[in-house]
C-alpha cells in the first residue's frame, strides 16, 4: 500500500570513495505531479525537486542526481 504524505525525509548517498554521511533532505509536496506521473516535492529552497514513487524510489527531477539511489519515508 502506498503512503502519500506531505513531507518525506529523503536520502542520497554520500560521495564515492570517501565514507561521506549521507545527505538527509525534507521536501515538501507541490501539489502536481512531475513528469513520470508521480506526486512533486521540493526542498525549502526549491532547488532540489524530485518525485516519489509509491515504493518510496525517489526519482529527482532536472538536477545531477538523476543516477544517485536514494529513497524517502514519509514524516508525521
């Protein structure tokens, strides 16, 4: 079953090879949907947009991050 939320806490792995933490990122819902038909949420700057799958995959949207694995869990 899939959880839509209004926030997610999303994850992206840190650098290659250097034992970086992780970048923990809050986005917030915009409403629509991006273009691979999943709900849009974007962080407070507006920057970073990504969609969110209902697996919680989070798929970034016009950014360099297009190859990172990442995911989201939703926030209360």
């Amino acid at each position: 079953m899939s959880v839509v939320a209004g926030r997610y806490l999303v994850t992206f792995p840190g650098r290659v090879g250097c034992h970086a933490p992780q970048r923990r990122i809050v986005v917030y819902a915009l409403g629509i949907q991006g273009p691979h038909g999943h709900d849009l949420y974007a962080d407070d700057s507006g920057r970073l947009q990504v969609e969110i799958a209902a697996d919680g995959t989070v798929l970034p949207v016009g950014t360099d991050l297009a190859g990172a694995l990442s995911h989201a869990e939703p926030l209360a």
